[in-house]
C-alpha cells in the first residue's frame, strides 16, 4: 500500500499540473456505485485550488467549500493516460493536454470521493489521524511519548495511525530497526530515550523516503509512470534472511499485527 512518501511524491507530481484548473467532468468508471466514490457529480465545474495531503490522504480543496478525497488503496495509480483496465474513475479538466486523470485501482481498496470541506464522518480514519511526521510543530518527542500508552505492540498502534499519520508496513519496520525496539514490544513499555530514537527515526526514514520518491515493491508508481527508489536503502522490510547492516545477525520475519514484519533479534531484542 503507498504509505505517506509515495503519496508526497504523487501529490507533489499532482500540483502544478493540478492546482487552478477546472474540473468539466468527474465520473466513475467500471467502479460500481458506492460509497467509495460518491458525490463526484458535485466536482463539476469547480476550480482545483490546491493538492494536499493528511497522512495517506490526497485532499484537494474545490472553490464553492468542496474537497475531492482521494485514497490510493493497495494497488491505485493516477495518472493522465487512460488505464487498459480497472479504470475507477476519469476527471475531465478544462484547458490544454493533459487534460484527463485517471484513477486505476484493480483491487478497488482506494477511494475516490467529493465531501463538503471539513467533514470527516464519511471517512472516520482520516478524522483520527495523528500528526505528520513532516511537521515538527505537532510531530514531537512529547506527542510520539503520548501516543504510545498501554499494552498494545508499539508496531500496532503505528499502524494504528493515531500516534503519528502516514506510516504503513514498510515505513514502520524501518523506524523500529533504526531505533532498535523489537516490533512487539508493549508500547508503554518502550522507555523514553527509545521513544526520542524512535521519533527521530521516523522523521529520517520519512525524509529520505520522499527524497527517493518512495518505495516500488510491486505496484505503487509515481503520476509519471515512474518507480520510487528507496527499496534498495530498506535495512529490514523486505530484508528476511539477509545479513543486518549494524550487527551481521540475519533479518528474522514474524507475524505483528497481522503484518508481515522484519526485524533484527539482535539489535531489537524484546523488552516486555
């Protein structure tokens, strides 16, 4: 699933090709009707102000209050080329070529949707995101501190989304191999100066994700057509058998979360 670098990458693809132009038409595509992409009627004839992003979240603030929404699920793709197959949905722009997008999404997990602005009650998971890592007024040592409260596994409430926004399987196995806490260990249990490790961590694996345009495993690409090029700097995801670059020990893979999750037993030994 694209994970908050390669959502950067694609809105950063996304805005000045984007940003001032009027939607004519938005429309779905061989998607059927539902709740994933609905309302895009009301896109119509409204200006494109801005491309932002919440977490793993496209948000594009129309003129009249409107936002258009969209999640890229596991496999989506948006580009300006018409898809072969899977097309969810087409927008028609006014103005010179480019002036279609295209939402491709075979495995229909994304979504693709047009709410007033502000209202989140449509999508509860954008509404309970935590900070951005990329914003260090909110993203504190302090708030990570907070975040990370009771029992569960600290990998579960990272993916959890609420300590901190954006982070999925990659991003999280890489921050809990940079600062050395085993995937399962209970988040209270993680003490503080792992907690500063573990928010610095973060913040770098995220930044040097983006300066990468994200990470290609199988289907993530940019708006381009493009692959993300930080799955060779991966020190754990991916990595399972593979010598650790810090100590020699083989990356070990278990089950966390109901994800598959790469560690080192060695530098992320199992506090509680």
């Amino acid at each position: 699933m694209p994970e908050l670098p390669e959502v950067e990458t694609v809105r950063r693809e996304l805005e000045p090709w984007l940003a001032g132009r009027r939607i004519v038409r938005a429309r779905r595509g061989d998607a059927p009707p539902g709740p994933k992409y609905r309302d895009l009627e009301r896109a119509d004839g409204r200006e494109i102000l801005a491309v932002t992003r919440r977490g793993k979240f496209l948000v594009l603030p129309l003129d009249g209050g409107d936002e258009l929404v969209i999640h890229l699920g596991m496999t989506g793709t948006l580009t300006p080329v018409p898809p072969a197959d899977h097309l969810r949905v087409r927008v028609t722009l006014e103005g010179p070529a480019p002036n279609e997008l295209h939402f491709r999404d075979p495995r229909r997990f994304g979504r693709f949707l047009v709410l007033r602005g502000g209202d989140r009650a449509a999508l509860p998971t954008l509404a309970a995101l935590g900070p951005e890592p990329t914003d260090p007024d909110t993203f504190t040592v302090a708030a990570l501190r907070r975040g990370l409260r009771g029992r569960a596994p600290v990998k579960a409430l990272l993916l959890s989304q609420r300590p901190v926004a954006g982070l999925g399987n990659i991003y999280v196995d890489e921050a809990l191999w940079r600062a050395r806490i085993h995937p399962e260990t209970a988040a209270r249990a993680v003490a503080d100066a792992r907690v500063r490790e573990l928010h610095r961590a973060i913040v770098e694996v995220i930044a040097d994700a983006i300066a990468h345009r994200g990470t290609t495993i199988s289907d993530y690409r940019t708006v381009s057509g493009g692959s993300g090029g930080f799955a060779g700097a991966l020190m754990a995801y991916g990595r399972t058998g593979e010598p650790c670059a810090r100590c020699g020990t083989p990356i070990a893979r278990i089950v966390a979360a109901q994800r598959g999750t790469h560690f080192c037993p060695r530098c992320q030994r199992r506090r509680s």
